[in-house]
C-alpha cells in the first residue's frame, strides 16, 4: 500500500495555486456580479464518524491445486479441455495402464497360490514329520500292549503259548540267517533298482543347487545395489541366509518397513532365491544319505559281512537256548525279563508322545505362522498393485474449473508432471495486504465494498474476517495478510442490520452522493471506478489514508437535526443487487474500500461552520441571549461533509454558519448555499482539520 508522498503534496499545491489564479483573474473580469452573505443557523447534534482504509487488493481461488498423476508414464487419453467445467471425481486423463494391470493379475495369482497353500497346511496339519512322530507313537503303544500281553499270559499260566512263540522266534531268526547268506534274485534286483532311483535322485538335487547358486547371488546384487543399509545381507559370506538374517529381512516387510515399490520387490525376490537354495541343498543332503545308505544295503546284501552272520547265528542260538529253558520251566527267569520288556515299551511310548506334542504344538505352528505371513504380504502386494493401476487415472479432487492442458496424446511424463490446474470458482475469497499503520484500525467483522478492474460495473460487499500477525516480507516492504470474504445469499442477509447501519458510508465508498439521495435512484459512478478522497484514491498494495497521514472519514448516521436520511429505503434493492452477484475470477486485481473506527454519539458540525483564525479552528456560537461569539473549538476528524467536535461545543448549541452567493445585477442566481440542514455536499474522503 502506498501513502501519498511529498512530491504529491506538492503537486496538489501547485493545482490549487493555479486554480486560485484562475478564479482571481476571471473575477476581476465579472465586474458585474455582487456578493451577498447569508446566514444559517445551525443546532449542534450527536451522530455517527467512521472512517475508511484503502487498499488493492486481489481475487484468490481457496480451492486451487496443481494435477498431477504421481507417477510416470505414456498420457493414453485426455478427457476435458482448458475451461471445462468438472464435477467432483471426474476423469481428468489416463496414463497407459496395459503394464499395470497385468501386475494386478500376477498379484492377484500369486495371493490365490499363498492361500491355497495356508488352506492345505490347515487342513492337513500331519507334517511328514508329524505323521512319523505319530508312527512312532503308534508302536510305543503297540509294543506296551504286548510287553502287558505277555507278562499276563506268564503270570496266567499259558506256557504252552509262551513255547510256541518262543518256536515262531527260532524260525524267524533262522529265515534271517538264511536270506542274509543266500538272498533271492527278487531281493538283489529290488536293492539295485534303490540304489539307482536313489543316484538319480541324489543327481537332480545337485543340479538344482548349480543353478539356484548364481541365482541367489543375483539376487543378492540387485538387492545390495541400492538397499544395502537395511539389512546386513550384502557380504559375500552372508549368503545363504542365516535364520537371523532371513527373520530381518522379513521383519522388514511384516511391519512396513519397507516402502511399496522396488525396495519390496527386491527384497522379496532375495529371500525366494535363499528357500529355494536352502531347500535344495537340504534336498542334496537327504538325497545324498539316501544315496549312500541305499548303496551300503546293497553292498551288504551282496557281500554279507562275517560279523552280521555271525550276530544272526548267535540270534538263531539265542532263540534257541531260550525254547530250551522254556521246555525247562524257568517261569522266574521269564517273568523279570517280561517286566524289563514292559518297562521299555512303557518309556519309549512316554517319548514317541513327548516327540508327537513338540511337533503339534511347535514347529507347525509356527510354519502356520509364516504362511498367514505369506498371506499377508501377498494381499499388501495386491493392494500396491490395484493402488498403481488407479493412480493411472487422474480425477478432480472437487468441482471447479480446468485451467490450460500442459500436456498432450502420447508425452512421456515424470511423476511431479503438472497435466492441469483445477480451481473451484465458488471458493473466491479477498486477499489484502495491510501496512504496519493499517493493523490498529482494522477489526474482524469490518465491512466494505470492493471492485475489480475486470468487472468495473459490479460492486461487492466484503467482510473483514482474519488478519494475521505474522508478516510477509518482501524486498524489505513488509505487509500483513489479511482475508476479507465476499457477503452473498444467506450470509448478505445476516449482516442486513449492520449494512443498513453503515449505508452511507458503504454508499459513499461506491461513489454515491449520500445527502442529495433519498433513495436508489442515484446511477453508479460514471466509468465505473469508485470515487476516493481529494486529489484521487490512492493506489499500492498497503493501505493508506488521504494526505496528513489521517484515515478518511465516514458519513455520518444521519443529516443535521436528527432525521435519517440516505438511502434507508432502497437498502432492499441494494441487498437484491448484491444476492447472487458473479464472482471475481481467481487472480483479479481490485480495490477495497474498508469502514473502520466507527465512533458513534460524538458531536457533529458542517464542516464549512469552522473558520481558522491564526492557528484556531473558531466557530460563531449564538447564546440565548442572542448575543454572537466566536469561540475556539478542538476538531478531530473530518468526512468531507462534517466535522467531529471534540471540545468547545455541546449538544444543541446553536451555531451560525456564513454561505457566500453570488448575483448577477440582473437579479439571476449564480450561486446556491449548502444543502438544507447546512450540510454542503463534498467530495468523499477528507483530513483532519
């Protein structure tokens, strides 16, 4: 905002003194015109001072945004056009999607794959190691059954079938001895047959670990190529994972650490190549083991050592020293033997069910545990993938209107790529700059009227509603930003009462003459531009007042005498004009004009009632005697029109004021004394006397 300077001053004087000269050299030319005094007497009342705060000001959209897709991409369709009018999430444009959508479709196989295999695993939880442990179990309670079988059937007395087990057990042991010196054809070529399915399998398992190597050290370089600090992974040595290492990089994904995209990607990748290596060097050694025991039953059954045979004679022997103390009798012997049978059968059971509950309640939950994990990570997948392929389409945030297109059919664009600007014309609000002197006379709720210079035919009543206190500074001008909002529809209504108490002084802003309406009939101003104080309004971006330094002056609440006048009954129509008016567009340039310092009950003079003697303002008091004094007066502000007294006169005083006229000596009026009441009219705006 920009005060009137010193070179203004002068120039103002300089107009004046030539105006001066002027009506000097002319008067003495009308030399036969006759001036005549007239006196008007005037009572002192109580009434209404406001001033007013001028400012340029600016239209700002609240509701203004750049578009951006957020990603880059190839532009496939451009929906609107620069100007177009769009509702709240309409299509803006569309990036080519093609690539998108077919990694919502891998994501979407990839979940389907992890829950079937979560489903599986919960609906078969019999492990291969479960099920053996389960075996186990199942023999541990075979074996107590026969331990308590036996024993029974000694202590009942059936020695009889005691023997004759003990006879099954010496044609067992000798079938063993015999098949183990003289196997059979069928039992050589079977071994053979196991031992080749077993380097077959051993031979495939290796091949598996050649390949998945270099793949896992691929993986490895692409995730250390850029994500090196997350997890320890990236010396060579690191590879294969170690539990604690895998668990970290899990982690990693279980609780978000790692963001949706590459990093991810890259991640999961690395610990797919670790199981897949891990698993095929465990499958290379079980198939191994298997490879080697298979070769070893083979050597043996082919080449029978002395010492097996020599184990099975002794069995054979053993089974048959013991029918021999069966046919004997020794019933003591047999018993203690039948207990420590029971007793070992008793402790393995208690094993093979220790072995069982370890697996039920430990390593398969845990595996559970890791596929819900699966499961999990795939869905958070998915959901990046549909994310991805709806970012490709670009919508408006609200409704508004389009600005120019930056971008066309088939371009190539970055992710901070600007394809629009969308703002919402309904949002339009007052931007004003306010000077560091503006702040004391500036309030919340303060009301206005404003114009722009691209709709000079439309006035806007504007309220005051947020200053703030933090400064902007600008090439060492500092300014305060202040937001005034355009009153239309309900909220115009609302502030009817205050409106209507400041309609002169709105009036007066937009150019009107306030004492010579009676109504709305006045026309705008002429051009459009609003009228300003004495020698024209100012322009900048702070507010100023007129010269002097003082704020501008307001109307008063009323004409001398108490009557209202101005236009009280046409403020209906005023408020319809203002209804539903067409908003200023988003980065017009106008000027406000802000009603501030409202003083009200203060005593009120014409202006044109105070002389100056020396350096007193003076006006002629009328005592009641009828007796004329001319007495000292202290004057404050001024609107153009009237003076407030801020000593030296009271309420209904009556005062004289002089008004020069001049006749012609033909007796035709040439000149005409103030307005009725001794109010003369006046330009807006005024200083302080």
């Amino acid at each position: 905002m920009k005060k009137f300077t010193k070179q203004k001053y002068i120039a103002l004087i300089i107009l004046l003194a030539s105006a001066g000269s002027y009506f000097l050299f002319f008067s003495g030319q009308a030399t036969d015109e006759i001036d005549q005094v007239v006196t008007y007497e005037h009572q002192v009342i109580k009434g209404r001072m406001a001033d007013t705060l001028f400012s340029s000001v600016n239209a700002t959209a609240r509701n203004k945004v750049d578009l951006t897709f957020g990603l880059s991409g190839e532009i496939a369709e451009i929906l609107v056009s620069t100007g177009d009018v769009v509702e709240k999430n309409q299509v803006i444009a569309v990036l080519e999607s093609s690539g998108a959508s077919r990694q919502v479709e891998v994501k979407k196989l990839l979940l389907s794959q992890q829950k079937a295999s979560l489903e599986d695993l919960l609906a078969d939880p019999a492990a291969s190691e479960l099920a053996s442990a389960k075996q186990a179990t199942a023999n541990a309670q075979s074996a107590v059954a026969n331990a308590e079988f036996n024993l029974k059937t000694l202590k009942d007395g059936s020695q009889a079938s005691a023997i004759e087990t003990q006879r099954q057990a010496v044609t067992t042991a000798k079938f063993n001895l015999e098949n183990l010196v003289n196997p059979s054809v069928a039992t050589i070529a079977s071994s053979d047959s196991a031992v080749k399915n077993a380097k077959t399998a051993f031979e495939r398992a290796k091949n598996d670990e050649d390949e998945l190597w270099p793949k896992l050290i691929k993986a490895q370089e692409d995730y250390c190529q850029r994500f090196q600090d997350w997890v320890a992974v990236c010396n060579v040595g690191d590879i294969p994972l170690s539990d604690a290492k895998v668990k970290g990089l899990h982690d990693s994904l279980t609780l978000a650490m790692v963001p949706q995209g590459n990093q991810r990607t890259k991640t999961e990748a690395l610990l797919t190549a670790n199981a897949n290596y891990v698993d095929a060097v465990n499958s290379v050694s079980s198939t191994e083991a298997g490879y080697l025991s298979a070769q070893e039953s083979n050597y043996k059954l082919k080449n029978p050592s002395e010492l097996e045979i020599q184990k099975l004679k002794e069995a054979l022997n053993a089974a048959e020293v013991r029918l021999t103390e069966y046919l004997s009798s020794p019933e003591q012997l047999e018993l203690d033997k039948l207990n420590a049978a029971l007793d070992s059968a008793n402790a393995n059971l208690d094993y093979a069910l220790a072995r069982e509950l370890e697996l039920t309640a430990g390593a398969l939950v845990n595996e559970i545990n890791r596929k819900e994990q699966d499961v999990r990570i795939a869905e958070l997948n998915l959901i990046d993938a549909e994310t991805n392929l709806k970012n490709h389409t670009l919508t408006a945030p609200f409704a508004g209107i389009v600005g120019a297109i930056d971008v066309t059919l088939g371009q190539r664009i970055g992710s901070s790529t600007a394809v629009t600007t969308l703002s919402d014309p309904k949002s339009i609000y007052i931007e004003i700059p306010a000077s560091e002197s503006d702040l004391n006379q500036m309030q919340v709720g303060n009301l206005g009227i404003a114009t722009f210079e691209g709709m000079p035919e439309q006035f806007y009543i504007v309220k005051l509603k947020a200053i703030s206190a933090i400064p902007n500074i600008t090439q060492g001008i500092i300014s305060y930003p202040a937001e005034g909002k355009i009153l239309t529809g309900q909220l115009l209504m609302q502030e009817a009462t205050n409106i209507a108490s400041l309609q002169g002084d709105l009036f007066k802003a937009m150019g009107f003459d306030v004492t010579a309406m009676s109504g709305l009939s006045v026309g705008r101003p002429t051009g459009g531009a609003m009228s300003g104080p004495p020698g024209g309004r100012p322009t900048g971006g702070t507010m100023s007042g007129p010269p002097g330094g003082r704020p501008t002056g307001g109307a008063m609440s009323g004409p001398p005498g108490g009557e209202q006048r101005g236009p009280i009954s046409g403020m209906g129509s005023l408020a319809g004009q203002f209804i539903n008016p067409k908003l200023p567009l988003d980065g017009m340039s106008g000027t406000l004009t802000l009603v501030t310092n409202i003083q009200q009950d203060v005593l009120l003079v014409p202006s044109n009632a105070i002389t100056r003697v020396g350096r007193d303002n003076t006006v002629k008091l009328k005592n009641i005697d009828g007796s004329i004094e001319q007495i000292v007066v202290q004057t404050g502000n001024d609107d153009g029109q009237n003076t407030l007294i801020l000593d030296g006169l009271k309420e209904n005083d009556t005062i004289l004021i002089e008004v020069k006229k001049s006749n012609s000596k033909s007796g035709i009026e040439n000149s005409k004394p103030a307005t009725a009441g001794g109010r003369p009219s006046g330009p807006f705006g005024g200083g302080p006397r």
